[in-house]
C-alpha cells in the first residue's frame, strides 16, 4: 500500500509539501533571500511566487510608519532648511 493512502493523504505530492512549507516561511515574514537559501532556489523570482500579499498585510505595512515624524518640516527637525534660516 502507498504511504500516501496509508496516511489517508490523496492529490498530494512532494511539490505540494515543499509550496506548503515555502508558503508558511513566507507568511511568517522569513525574508525571501533565506528562504531561497533553504530550498536551493537559484532565481529570487521563484521564490516570490510564494508570497501572497492580501489586504491585511499591506494594511499593517502601513499602520506603523511614524507619520507624525514624516509630516514635521524639515526645520523643526534641525535639517538643512532650519539651519539656513536662522
């Protein structure tokens, strides 16, 4: 008996198991450059397939920028614009 109906698994191959474990890296922000270490991917586009953005991930990119930081003008920080003023 094969070890896949043993287990009771059907439709799944060993390139399924490797798109699963790929996929979990990527989910948990492991950084596509480790990640096509760890599967001896030659080409980062390969790798790239893996990770699948959806809203919440680019709504949490974005949640914690500092924008109260991007806002302030360059002269209340001390850049170049204050100090040609004063």
């Amino acid at each position: 008996m094969c070890c896949k109906k043993a287990a009771g698994i059907s439709h799944r191959t060993v390139h399924t198991l490797r798109h699963v474990f790929c996929s979990f890296l990527a989910n948990q922000n492991v950084s596509p450059f480790q990640v096509m270490k760890i599967m001896g991917h030659q080409s980062l586009n390969i790798v790239l397939t893996y990770y699948h953005v959806n809203e919440q991930d680019l709504l949490g990119a974005v949640k914690n920028l500092p924008f109260d930081q991007m806002l302030t003008p360059v002269a209340e920080k001390g850049g170049a614009a204050g100090k040609q003023a004063a």
